[in-house]
C-alpha cells in the first residue's frame, strides 16, 4: 500500500466501538455502500471509470445499473476488453476508509459483527472494543481461476493442526478461512470463471445468493457481506468450460463489453496503453497521426477478417504491441544513422508482424508463412484504407508518371537516412508536392524532412496497395518502381 493509506481523515480516528457509535458511524452492507457512493458521484458528474474508453454508451451504464440494483456482475466479452481492468476500479465505490475489530484478521462489521468470534468480543468489551480502519484496497480480492483451485482455496478448510493441538471441531477457531471469508465486507472477483471446475462453481452457490458459506465438518453457516464480480471469455464459455447453470442464475446481471467502435477510440486507447514516448534524451519520438491510424485499421480489418477465428478475437494490446514495435523500428533508424527525431515510416511497419504472431488465430493455417503472408495483406489492406481518408488517387497521376519509362526506382529502407531519403525526392517533384500536402492535411511540419520523408513513403504505399506502382526486393535493397 502507499503512504497516502496510512493518513487518517478527522472520522478515522476513532479507536473504539463506543467513539464509533458517538461519531454516528452507521452499518451499511457492501453493496448499499457501493450503491450510495455511485449515486453521489452520478450527481456531480464524476467520472465512474475514468480512464475506460469506448464503453460510456454501452458497457459503463449497463455496470452502473448493476450496482444501484446492488447486482452481483459477470462482464462476459473477448481477451483485451478491459474486463479486469473495469473489476479492479469497482474498489473506488467503496469509503475509503472503514472501521473492523481490531486484533482479528477477518473484517467485519464492529457494530453488527457477522463472524461468532467478533459477537463474542463484542458482548464481552461492548463499546471498549477496539476498531482498526481498513483502507478500500484491502478490500479488495482477486482471484484467477485454473484447474487446480480448491474449496479451501476460496471458502476455507478445517485445520488439522489446530483440531490436533486439542480444539473441538466445533470451535470456530479451528477453521483456517479461504478468500471469500476474508474478503468478507469488501468485494471478491473472479477472472475467467469458466476455467473453474464445475464442482468448485457449486461452492460458491451459497456465497451468491443464500450469502453464507458452509465449511465441512462445521456446523455453523457463517453470514457473510460482500460483493462479488466475475469476467468470463465467451470462447472458454463454450468452448474450454462452462458456468453451471445454477451460478449463471445467482449473478444478478451478464453485461457484453466489446471491441473499440470507433477507429478515434481506439487511436485513444493506444495512446493511453502503449510505451510511444521512449526515455531517451538523446531523440524525440514524433508518431505522424496517419501511421498510428494505420495501426489502428489493421486491428479493425483483422476483427472482419474471415481468415481469423473471430470467437478467439483480436485484442487491443494487438495495436498497443504493434505501435510500440513500429517505434522502436523508427528507433533503432534513428540510432543506426545519428539522427534525432524519430518518425515513424511505412517501411517500419514491416517489423510489427512480430507483435501480431500470437495475437491471431487463424481459421486455417496450411503452412507457416500462412500467417504472415495474412499480416502483410492486413497491412496492405490498412494503409490503402487510411490513405483514402486523406488523399484521392486521381491526385497522384503526376507521380506515378515520373515512374512512367520503367526505368526510374526509388529506394526505402532502414538503409535510407531521412536526408538521403529526402534528396532522392529531388528526382520526384510531384512526390515531394503529394508528401507535402499530405503534411499539411495531418497537421505535420512538410518543410521538416523527417515528416517528409514519412509522407512520400505513405504516398508511394498507397500508389503500390492500388496496384499503381510495384515493389521490388534486391540484395537487401527495397523499393518501388512501375
């Protein structure tokens, strides 16, 4: 925990049940506490999860709704769509700080203790029991569900060292407690709750609706407050595993996330995720607004692409991955040829593939090449997408023209410096025009060469992607040509 958790507001310092009682500290459940908190912030407007983008109109009110019906949840959706990370901020619903007996490691409620051990305190203190204050954070459990979780791993165990040692099984202090209890007064989830054993599943039958666990061999149903949410991937849901029947019955609301809708969503969500300011002092990285779209597009053309198993999906960290990639190529350029500025280029797109292997299922693979030769189609696909955005072919007549006799080629490459790049545009007035419009459109400097460079690569993609222009490949050497 960091240090802001050990300061204390004013209400914090009470260290009894009796100063609780006098400060009107009032019980409520999890839930109530959660539902109170999110109303408050729904009247100021306050952000709910800030930081989650694309979901305001779909996803988040669905979430909200759950809450204020003091809903147990199941995000349902594909990998990379900020499940977890929606689970992890339901914390911040909580009070910040919250008061539980002291001396004991299972939180409850001071005032109207759940656990026997805490009763009997509190009959036997009354208001000189003494609290200490859990901060929202601790009330917080995870827990990633595989094959080999157990019963005790989440309800609790007898312990036999302790029924050894002389206590009767009837003593509640020979339980040795699993996560639910111990998150008892806070919130519980459960990632990829469908890789969790059917019998396990039934264990948490109680938890979810009678909102007790029963511990075997011990006789007591023990009363427990807490909130529960779980993720789930639809592929594992029918594929890989299931959830019983029953526990889908007990969460009281199955919300869909999805994908970005919009390409700016997505372009925004990379921005925030992906490591594109590099820690160099020595270069700045400057990435051309149309080359991150670029990466974007590719993560929506792979999305409809027939050639991917769509059930298994196309995460965001597919386009956080690539744009990374696409600057350190840029950055490893820049270094190899002492320049200062790293801009990212067509030709750099052509080292993403290793960001993309692993991310894409595809439906049919008859060989290993398979799967690049449907990367570079994407890409192809992507950049021919993006530059109709910014540009008409029809414009581009006077630069496919310059390559008109066959003879004329010019080269790209991590080989080519930005300056050497920038005097072979020279040869191609039209190219550098087209490049220079293209800067201006973006809102990129065209008298900057690094730019410029950029954007006569983009030009001449775009004019091979529409069958304008070809690409040759010789002796290391890359280029394009009529």
């Amino acid at each position: 925990m960091g240090s802001h958790i050990q300061e204390r507001s004013d209400v914090n310092k009470a260290k009894t049940v009796g100063a609780l009682r006098e400060q009107g500290y009032r019980s409520r459940s999890v839930k109530q506490e959660m539902r109170e908190n999110l109303l408050a912030r729904l009247k100021t407007s306050e952000p709910i999860f800030p930081g989650i983008i694309g979901f305001d109109d779909t996803v988040i009110p669905q979430i909200i709704n759950a809450i204020l019906s003091r809903h147990d949840l199941l995000l349902l959706g594909l990998r990379g769509q900020a499940k977890t990370r929606i689970i992890r901020m339901l914390p911040t619903l909580l009070d910040e700080w919250t008061p539980t007996p002291a001396g004991s490691d299972l939180p409850d409620d001071p005032i109207h203790p759940r656990f026997p051990r805490h009763r009997r305190l509190l009959e036997e203190h009354g208001d000189d029991l003494e609290v200490r204050w859990l901060h929202r954070e601790e009330r917080f459990h995870e827990k990633l569900a595989t094959p080999d979780v157990t019963v005790a791993d989440l309800i609790g165990e007898i312990d036999l060292v302790k029924h050894a040692e002389g206590r009767h099984l009837a003593d509640e202090g020979v339980i040795h407690y699993g996560l639910i209890p111990r998150t008892n007064r806070g919130i519980f989830a459960i990632n990829e709750l469908p890789d969790l054993p059917p019998r396990i599943q039934v264990a948490l039958f109680n938890a979810l609706e009678e909102r007790d666990v029963q511990i075997r061999g011990f006789p007591i149903r023990l009363s427990l407050d807490l909130a529960m949410a779980f993720t789930a991937n639809p592929e594992d849901y029918t594929n890989r595993g299931r959830i019983v029947t029953p526990l889908k019955d007990r969460i009281g609301s199955v919300i869909r996330t999805h994908y970005p809708l919009r390409l700016s969503d997505s372009a925004e969500i990379t921005k925030a995720n992906a490591w594109l300011e590099r820690d160099a002092s020595e270069w700045k990285v400057e990435m051309p607004q149309y080359m991150l779209e670029i990466v974007e597009q590719i993560g929506q053309i792979a999305r409809n692409s027939p050639h991917i198993n769509q059930q298994s999906g196309v995460s965001v960290r597919t386009s956080i991955a690539n744009a990374e990639l696409l600057v350190s190529n840029a950055e490893r350029r820049c270094l190899r040829h002492g320049e200062t500025r790293v801009v990212p280029r067509i030709t750099d797109l052509t080292y993403i593939a290793a960001g993309f292997r692993g991310k894409i299922e595809l439906m049919l693979a008859e060989d290993d090449r398979a799967e690049d030769k449907l990367i570079n189609s994407i890409i192809g696909e992507a950049v021919k997408a993006v530059f109709e955005n910014h540009q008409k072919l029809s414009e581009l007549e006077g630069v496919v023209d310059a390559f008109s006799n066959g003879k004329e080629t010019i080269e790209i490459g991590d080989e080519l410096s930005t300056r050497e790049l920038v005097e072979t545009m020279a040869r191609f007035p039209d190219l550098k025009k087209a490049a220079a419009k293209l800067c201006v459109q973006v809102d990129e400097p065209f008298e900057d060469d690094a730019h410029l460079a950029a954007a006569a690569e983009f030009v001449l993609e775009a004019l091979f992607v529409n069958n304008r222009l070809s690409k040759y490949a010789y002796r290391g050497r890359r280029g394009y040509k009529r």
